[in-house]
C-alpha cells in the first residue's frame, strides 16, 4: 500500500489510508513528529526502526539540513508492509554575527582540547538514551521568560569567523533566573562546567527525545531525578562561550538536532 504525505509546516492531527496512521507535528527540517498505528509489527523511517509504544506511539524528527524526501514503513500484525512517503519542507536561516566572544572559546589552546572531545563524547553518549517514557506526546511549554536573542539553524560568526549553526533557542534573562521543565523527564546528564557550555542539563523524555540546557549558573537537580513537568530544574547563567546571561535550550531526536521554537507553547510551566 503506498500513498505520498505532500509537505506542510504543521500537521495538527492527521490520518492516512485503512491503516489509520495518525501523524502530528511539524513536517520540515528541524521538526518533531509523533505517530500512532494500531496492531502493527514495526516501524520504520528511511529505513531505521523506530521505538514503537504498546499503544502503537512512535517519535522521529528531522534535522537541520535534512533530506526532503522520506519514507515511512510499517508491517501490521498480518505481515503487511505498508508504505508513506513523506515531503517536508526545506528552511532558510539567518546569519547570526556575535562579537566580543573571549578568544579562547573562538580558538581553544591545544591544552583543553582533550577536555573539549571528552565532555563532547559524554554529551552524546547521555542522547543516545531510548527509554520507554512517552512524555514526548505532551504539550511543551516555555522552560523560562526572558527576550528570544539567538534561533534555532542560524549560522554564527564568532568575532567574525564562522562557526557551526546554532542548534537552539536563546532565552535572555538575568543569572539566577528560573528554568523549569517543559514537559516531564528523568534526567540523564547534569554537569556545572562544561569548557563550551558551562552548566549543562540533560533530560529524557522518551524515544530519543532529550531536551538540553546550557549556561547554566546552578543545577537544582541530578543525575537519576524524575522530573514533573514545572518542576524549576535550573538557572539562567552566563557560564561557557557567552557574551551575556541566557538559557540556550535544545531538543533532540537521537542524533538529529531540532528546533525548540517549533515545538514551545506560549505559557510557561506551573511554578514548583
């Protein structure tokens, strides 16, 4: 059975042939996407399983400067297979100039290099978590107030040279400022002093879906906490390759990177 999803920028809820596959989320690179079948056997995107929930939930997301073109399969419990091909669409991003960045952050010495590729390494290893929590199905609500000062996919030029994009939401505010959860998790990294990220926060919330967030002035949390959605996780600092006090936050799917913005509501989370 094979039918083609054209691209759109937001499927509120969709459903797709006798299968009834239902869809929600944002086709295009940087978005998050939830899924539903029932009675099914697996999963796929582009070839790679996806978690599938007993409840038939399934997650995946698109980064960046992803394909356009992608298929979804799935076998029903008949032994099936059954075929959508997906069209997202393709962003454009803004050039982001950052000066007054202290140099050693532009060009790292050679003594903290060993430093950077460890921490780099334990940051990954902590995303490649794939738990069986389906808190990425919620509604995710802003984690702190303050001005929107950098976006998600821009490329930055650091003192006029460039850089790789910048894969979150910067939220500007005064150090000691609050961050709340937004949306419920178990957190799987939690580290006061990254050499590029300084205060750093990780949190699971089901599937590949981590939420990341750095600059960070204090952790109210570790490693193993359960974590309700409100819940004041963190605060805003300037610590890391900064100019300025903000809350640099970012979602991921596994290794793809996406865009906060695309998937943050209005209001932010009940005050603990």
């Amino acid at each position: 059975m094979l039918k083609t999803l054209l691209a759109t920028a937001l499927i509120t809820s969709a459903s797709f042939n006798a299968m009834a596959l239902e869809l929600k989320g944002h086709l295009t690179q940087g978005g998050l996407v939830t899924g539903k079948l029932d009675n099914v056997k697996s999963v796929t995107l582009d070839g790679t399983e996806l978690k599938l929930s007993k409840n038939g939930h399934f997650v995946f997301g698109f980064g960046r400067d992803a394909d356009t073109a992608h298929t979804l399969t799935w076998v029903d419990s008949s032994g099936i297979e059954h075929t959508q091909h997906l069209a997202i669409t393709k962003r454009d991003y803004k050039i982001d100039k950052i000066t007054g960045v202290a140099k050693k952050y532009v060009s790292p010495p050679k003594e903290v290099s060993a430093r950077i590729s460890r921490e780099a390494l334990a940051v990954r290893k902590a995303r490649e978590v794939n738990s069986d929590l389906e808190y990425f199905l919620d509604p995710v609500l802003k984690p702190a107030e303050g001005r929107i000062s950098g976006v998600y996919g821009s490329q930055r030029y650091f003192n006029g040279e460039p850089r790789r994009p910048h894969f979150g939401l910067d939220i500007a505010n005064k150090t000691g400022s609050p961050v709340y959860a937004p949306i419920s998790g178990t957190v799987v990294y939690a580290e006061p002093d990254l050499y590029y990220s300084g205060g750093t926060l990780i949190i699971d919330h089901g599937h590949g879906v981590t939420s990341t967030y750095i600059h960070l002035s204090k952790l109210d949390v570790k490693v193993g906490d359960k974590i309700i959605q409100g819940n004041k996780v963190a605060e805003i600092g300037a610590t890391g390759r900064v100019t300025g006090p903000h809350l640099d936050w970012r979602f991921n799917w596994k290794g793809e990177r996406l865009d906060p913005a695309l998937l943050m509501q209005d209001t932010l989370a009940n005050k603990k």
